[in-house]
C-alpha cells in the first residue's frame, strides 16, 4: 500500500498493538512538523484577548517561524494598526504562548486573514 504524504517520513513503527491516545499525542508531539504548530493554534484562539474584539475581527495571526509571527490583516489600514501595535501584540503574544517565543511581528495585508489557519 503506499504511503500518503503527511506519513511517508514518519520514524516510528507501525504496529497492530493498542495504544493509548495520550502516547500517541505526546509522540506527535515530539515531531517537530506538529509541535510547531500548537503555539500558533494556542495564538490563533486568544487572539481577542491578545489584540481586543475589534482588532482580532480584523486580522488573525497566521505563521511563527523562529521567532517572527506574522499577522495577516484584512486592508492596509487595519495592517497599519497592527505594526503600530506591533510591540504590545509581541508581548501580550509572549504572554499567551510563552516568554521568549515572539521576537517580532511581520504584518502581510490579505481579504480573509484566517485563510490556511
């Protein structure tokens, strides 16, 4: 059978044998595919309380790639207000996914900023 693309590079083992979810999950986790993506999801659903109810209607956060998070705005002037803001949402961001995880913002304007989360 062949492989699918999400686990052609997987190093575990297949087996028959039951197994707890929480093993699973902790191994998942381990792959760093997964686990980079959990403090952007944690992110993604704080958001109002990150950046307030008016600018998270606005905007969403898309990406955290060694250290950079990027938000996605939804017009030049919402963008605008996102890189005024950019100190404040990096470290109430710190706040939320943990000290040290955002170094700075990159603001990228796009119609549906929730696109690809």
């Amino acid at each position: 059978m062949p492989h699918s693309k999400g686990f052609a590079h997987r190093k575990d083992e297949r087996t028959l044998k039951a197994t707890r979810i929480g093993d699973v999950v902790d191994g998942l986790l381990r792959e760093r595919t997964f686990a980079r993506g959990m403090p952007i999801g944690q992110l993604a659903s704080d958001w109002a309380s990150v950046v307030g109810p008016r600018l998270a209607a606005e905007s969403a956060p898309v990406s955290l790639e060694r250290g950079v998070l990027v938000v996605a705005a939804t017009t030049g002037p919402w963008g605008a207000q996102v890189r005024f803001l950019a100190d404040q949402i990096r470290e109430r961001a710190e706040m939320a996914i943990g000290p040290g995880s955002v170094a700075r913002v990159q603001v990228v304007v796009r119609a549906d900023p929730r696109k690809g989360l």
